[in-house]
C-alpha cells in the first residue's frame, strides 16, 4: 500500500482535474512526456519510480510504483528489462484496470530474453503477465519528443494502437483523441505487430491516412 504522504500528495493532483486519473509505470523520456501531454490534455498525472521526488519543472509528482499502480487508469513505460517484475508485483492493483502498454524491447537482447518473436506480440506478452488487467498497446511507435504533436496539430497525425474488447478500445480511443492523435486500430493485440519494433509504423508519425494506410498493407 502507499504511504499517507503518497495518498496526499496523490489526492492534492486528482483534485486538479474532473478527468480520470492517470498513473504512469516509469519516470524516463517516454514516462515524462506522457505525463506533459496527458496533463494538458486535462488528465490528474503521476509518473512512478523506485524513490518519490518531483521533476525540475515541479509539475510532476514522481511517486511509487505501487502509488502509480491505484490510479485509475495505468501506463507501463519503463525499460523492457523492468516490465516483467513490475508487472508481477502490481498484478493485484491493476485487476480489471485499463493498462496501456507502451514498452519497446528495442535494446540488444530485450527482444529475445523476452520471449518475443512473430508468434508473440508485444501487447499479447503484457497481457499474459497481467491476465485480470484490460491491456491495450498505444504509443508504442511514436518517438517521446513527438507525442506533443497531437496537441500542436489535432486531428491530422495518426496513431495506431490496438485493443482487445469495445471497452478497452473505446477507452484507449478517447485518451489517444483528446492528447490530438487520429485513433487508428491495428486489430487485435495479437495483430499488433505493426505497432511493435520494426512493424511498419515503427518509429514513425504519420498522418492519419498514410497511418491506416500502412496497417492495411503490411
């Protein structure tokens, strides 16, 4: 559970917004700009480490893992070869939670220690870790120093993500509009590959139609 200054510091965020409350699993690059983005876009934001501290801004809390894990919606952004053990040990909290898997095994060896092959997307591993959670994959293939470009230029730039039920897609739809991308489906998670490293969006932002263009033809 979190500390009494965690639930605090957690609440003080969450009364900023009427928005759901968003936590991230991470605290580098990718977390960071996140959180930036999201928390224009109105979303109460957290991102996690192994130790509380706030960020040089002052703007984000950077909170526990666990304190990240009961918000009500989760992020995992963290280096691959990190996923697995949290995902483990946040299991309990994050059961029937939305949880939106933007890890990369792009690192020399992630890939392969992860067990990952054509067989096996990224999104489908995440989801066997967590089989109570309602994963989602999202964000995978934009650079973090892109992810403002929604909000720059709404409703131009594409992002392909992929879901496996109506709730899920329609909650990860929502968030991925109102940060200004063009929700664009890759399928399933077992079809996502597309959104994986190396598939065809792989490090690329694209306009809407050249993003669903490029999943239709892979």
């Amino acid at each position: 559970m979190s500390t009494a200054s965690e639930t605090s510091k957690t609440e003080e965020i969450i009364m900023l917004t009427t928005s759901r409350s968003i936590g991230i699993v991470g605290a580098g690059p990718v977390a960071l700009s996140l959180a930036e983005v999201l928390r224009r876009a109105g979303y109460a934001t957290v991102v996690s480490s192994r130790t509380e501290h706030q960020t040089r801004d002052g703007e984000t809390a950077v909170v526990s893992f666990t304190a990240a894990a009961e918000m009500d919606i989760v992020f995992f952004a963290v280096r691959h070869d990190a996923s697995r053990e949290l995902a483990e040990r946040l299991r309990p909290l994050l059961r029937g939670k939305l949880v939106v898997d933007v890890d990369n095994a792009w690192l020399p060896g992630h890939y392969e220690r992860a067990g990952l092959s054509s067989d096996l997307t990224e999104g489908q591993w995440m989801a066997n870790l967590l089989p109570d959670s309602r994963v989602v994959r999202a964000f995978s293939h934009i650079d973090w120093n892109l992810f403002d470009r929604g909000l720059a230029r709404p409703a131009y730039w594409g992002a392909g993500y992929a879901a496996d039920d109506p709730e899920s897609d329609a909650e990860i739809r929502e968030i991925l509009e109102k940060v200004g991308f063009v929700p664009v489906s890759a399928g399933s998670l077992a079809e996502s590959a597309g959104v994986d490293v190396d598939g065809v969006l792989w490090s690329r932002l694209l306009p809407a139609a050249q993003t669903e263009a490029a999943l239709r033809a892979r």
